[in-house]
C-alpha cells in the first residue's frame, strides 16, 4: 500500500514536472484559489503551479524508498488534505471544472471523482501512521536504524 | 567467542559503512531533478518564434510580438483568444504576427472536422474568413450531432466552389497536415487549448491573455515611439 501511494505521486509528480509548468497552471488557474488578492492571483498560481509538483515526486520518493517515512507520510496528509479542501471550495462554488487535471492529460477524472479518491488516499495515509510497524518493512528508515 | 568477536566487528562494519540519511537524501533529491531535467529536455522542443509563413499566418512578419497560437475550433476559450488577438491587430497592426496551427482535442467531437474545413477553404485562398466564421457560430454547430450543413452553410455564405471543398475533405494529406501540427504541438509540451507561444514563452488559457497582450503592446510601442 506504502509503495502504491508512492508510486502514484511519483508519476503524478512527474508527468506535472516534466511538461511544461503552464500546463498545470492552466488547472489551478480554474479553482480560482487567489481570488481575493486579485493583485497577486496570478504568480501565487504559477508559484503553485511550479511547486506542487516537484513536492508530490520528492513525497513519492520518500515514501517508495521509505525514507523520512513518517514526515514523509504527514506531508502528504496535508497535502492532500489541501488538494480536498480545493476541490471542495470549487465544488460549492460552482466553479466549471471539468477535469481535476491531477494527472495530466493521461488520465481524466472529474472533481467529484477526485474529491473522493482523495478522502480514501487520506484515510490510507493515517492507516499507514497508525500502523508503523507494518509501514516501516522494506524501508530505508529501516536499513539505517 | 573468536566467532562472536568476528560477527560482532563485521556488524559494527556495515553499520559504520551505512551513508548517513542526510547524504542519501541529498544524492536521491540531485538524482530525481537531474532526471526530470533530462527528460524535460529530451521530450519537449523550444518553441522558436520564427514561424513559417504560410497563409496561416497573419499580420507584419517583422512585428516585435510573434504569436503561435495551437488552436481547437471546438474550444470556447479559443474563440475568446481569436477575438481578442484579433481587436489588438486592428489597433495596432504592426506589432503583432500570429501563426494558427491546429490542435484539435479528442474531448471535442467536431474539432477535426472543423479544423478540415478551415484546412480546405484555405485551398480557395478564403482560411481566414473562414476561421472567423467557424469561431462566430461556434455555439450553434458545437451542439450538432452532425457539425457538416453548419460548416457547407459557412462555405456557401463565402461562396467557396462546393464542389472543390468536398474533393478536399475527402483528400488525407489534409488530415496528415492537422495530425502533424498536434504532434509539433505535443513535442513542444501542448496540452490543451489554446496554448500561445508568445515571443518565445507558453501560455495556456485566456485568463491573462488580454493583459499580457496589453503589456507587450505597451513596451513596443513605447520602443516604436523612442
């Protein structure tokens, strides 16, 4: 399970990184998260659009190779939590989103779906928390004591 | 015991031959950017600004802003940067060169056909009017099930030979055209549309269209007037 998630923000980060950083911009541009400093909006979402993916690929790293496994593991609850929060406030806003855009273009899902998949992502973050002992096999952290 | 001993010395070895986390961390993180990087150089091609010309191009070729702009005639936003682009060309026509080559996105049942269409005027030197066209009833054809009576009504109204244009839609190298200007697209790293390079640099979606344009204009025409 540790390994899947990290394999899954590995490649999420990943395809984000590697495309040009406008790509993502474009879809945090759609959740309107910078509204009210309407001055700034525009490079708070090229600061997201730039950072969020190499954070998810160094998360997904970490948690792959089990390395700083448990400061690992909070981040991305926060980070999830964050990315959940996001999807809400463009859901009650209303806000026309058709693709969340959290994979790029390989593959498609709508907000409501991703809201979803998010809430189960971060109850196997705190699963993986909870049960350390488990968390922990094939893990640097392991390996170096 | 010389056994224990022995053990004992290989364990306190490894331990001492483990890297420290930080050193690991360290190689791991200069591993992963160098790796992007790579690949970030290795699939994607800088956009360069000097288009071809080629009756998909319009305005001053040696205007100071060139713009490349990969298109979907499906695509709403598309519709809103063709206008825009288009009311700052009329204000100030030296300054700006445009380039259309089209991206038509799987999401959009009619963009191929639209693309096959303003493809196929071009061939009646007419690419232009019928762009503006396509992009002007956009909301009355995108709802059709079958885009094509739209698309023949255009021709007609532009009085394009009818006859010429169904030889043309029938003809593939007109589809090679479109699919090789997705793939120049897809290798500069175009996802969606439109995707502008302007002078040079990406920019995805309208949001900041207008003031970017504004902004350019501003500098070359201050530029222009020292």
């Amino acid at each position: 399970m540790r390994l899947l998630i990290g394999i899954l923000f590995i490649y999420s980060g990943a395809t984000k990184t590697i495309e040009p950083y406008q790509n993502f911009q474009y879809i945090v541009e759609h959740y309107q998260l910078f509204d009210f400093v309407s001055a700034y909006s525009y490079e708070l979402d090229t600061l997201v659009a730039r950072v969020i993916p190499w954070l998810e690929l160094f998360l997904g790293i970490f948690i792959l190779l089990g390395l700083w496994l448990e400061n690992a593991l909070k981040t991305l609850g926060g980070l999830v939590v964050g990315f959940i929060i996001v999807i809400s406030q463009a859901l009650i806003r209303g806000l026309p989103i058709d693709d969340c855009g959290c994979f790029g273009e390989s593959f498609s899902m709508p907000p409501q779906g991703m809201l979803i998949f998010d809430c189960c992502l971060l109850g196997l973050v705190i699963l993986l928390l909870w049960k350390k002992e488990k968390t922990i096999v094939f893990s640097l952290d392991r390996w170096m004591g | 015991m010389r056994q224990d001993r022995s053990y004992k010395r290989f364990i306190t070895l490894g331990k001492n031959l483990k890297p420290s986390k930080k050193i690991i961390t360290l190689i791991i993180v200069i591993s992963a950017v160098a790796v992007i990087l790579i690949l970030k150089c290795s699939l994607f091609s800088k956009s360069n600004s000097a288009a071809i010309e080629d009756f998909r191009t319009k305005g001053n070729p040696d205007a100071p802003i060139k713009i490349i702009e990969y298109l979907d005639f499906q695509c709403p936003s598309c519709a809103y940067a063709s206008k825009v682009i288009k009311e700052q060309m009329s204000s100030h026509p030296d300054l700006i060169h445009v380039t259309l080559r089209h991206f038509p996105l799987s999401m959009h049942r009619h963009g191929v056909l639209a693309s096959t269409y303003v493809e196929c005027a071009a061939r009646q030197n007419k690419f232009w009017e019928f762009h503006d066209k396509t992009f002007e009833n956009q909301d009355a054809w995108k709802k059709l099930s079958d885009a094509r009576p739209a698309f023949e009504l255009i021709a007609l109204d532009l009085q394009l030979n009818i006859k010429k244009l169904n030889s043309c839609l029938r003809d593939v190298s007109i589809s090679e055209i479109i699919e090789s200007h997705k793939q120049e697209g897809k290798a500069k790293g175009v996802r969606s549309t439109p995707s502008l390079f302007i002078n040079g640099e990406l920019l995805v979606g309208v949001n900041t269209l207008p003031q970017k344009l504004n902004q350019l204009v501003s500098q070359f025409q201050s530029n222009v007037e020292q």
